[in-house]
C-alpha cells in the first residue's frame, strides 16, 4: 500500500491479525513502514540491490519520528 506518510496515518494503522503488513511512503522513495503480527511498527529502508530485493530496519515508530526516518 502506497501512502503519503504523516504522523496520524501511522499512529491509525492497526495489525492485520496473523499477517505482516508493509505500508510504502510515496514523498520519500524506498522508505516503508512494517507493522508484525504483534502490532510492532518498524520503519525499514527498501531498494533492490543485485537484481535482490534487501530491507534494513531503520527504527521503531515512536521511538524513531517520521522526520527522522525520512532523513
């Protein structure tokens, strides 16, 4: 899901029960934020690198702002 990210969005995003969810950021490109099976929302950097596609935890949200995620 490709979404514009503000602080509100993030806190109103609620675990899908049994699943992980991944929400994408449309301003900043390659920043996505995951949300486990047990409601933890985790900022993760995405891009592809050797024809492989490689995730890197940035933060968890609150801890780590929006602001500080996009920089």
């Amino acid at each position: 899901m490709h979404t514009n990210f503000t602080k509100r969005t993030i806190e109103n995003w609620q675990l899908t029960p049994g699943k992980v969810t991944y929400h994408y950021d449309t301003k900043t490109r390659g920043l996505a934020l995951r949300i486990s099976k047990r409601g933890l929302k985790t900022f993760i950097f995405y891009r592809w690198l050797m024809g492989k596609p490689e995730r890197i935890n940035i933060g968890r949200f609150p801890e780590l702002t929006l602001e500080q995620a996009r920089g």
